[in-house]
C-alpha cells in the first residue's frame, strides 16, 4: 500500500537539512530503485523554487511500504530525523486516484 511521509522543519533548520541531505537522498535512492518511491520532495518555504536563505517548511514522500508500521519506521529511521531537520512526521495511508 502507499503511504504519505509528511516532515515538518524545525525552524532554523536549514543548515542541518543540507548537511543531512545526501544521506537522505540515498535512502530515497533505494526506494526508487525498487521501484517503491511515487513521489518525493521538499517544501519551499516561500513561492519560490528556490528558496535560498528561507529555507524549507517541510518534504514529502509517497512510496509504497508493506504495512503503516514500516512505513513509520523507514520514515523515523530517515537522516533528517537523527539531525534535528523534522520538528515532527506524519504517515498516513495513501490512496493515488489520479493520474
């Protein structure tokens, strides 16, 4: 089933996002590879593409997992988490209607 990953940045965390980034990247890698990954990527935290200083409110993933409480697990275990980036992390059930 899939399941949507929703991290909220702790503020002031940018730095600490682009320090844990390729880290987190390569485990998002892994799950492209299986071809589990839908969908992943940060939240700007202005209208903007790129950000720059202002950083980012967030990312999201949707990928598929077996169960909620693996997905709960990848996502405590991802780099962000261990570096201070997400003040918190929602997953919930996911169900793609389009396209």
């Amino acid at each position: 089933m899939l399941y949507m990953i929703l991290g909220s940045d702790a503020p002031g965390s940018l730095d600490k996002r682009l320090i844990a980034r390729p880290a987190h990247l390569e485990r998002l890698q892994v799950l492209l590879a299986a071809g589990r990954l839908i969908l992943a990527g940060p939240c700007p935290a202005i209208d903007s593409p790129d950000p720059g200083p202002a950083g980012f409110s967030g990312s999201l993933i949707v990928a598929e997992f077996s169960s909620l409480e693996e997905a709960q697990a990848w996502a405590q275990a991802d780099p962000y988490n261990a570096a201070g980036v997400y003040a918190s992390v929602t997953v919930k059930p996911f169900k793609k209607v389009l396209p």
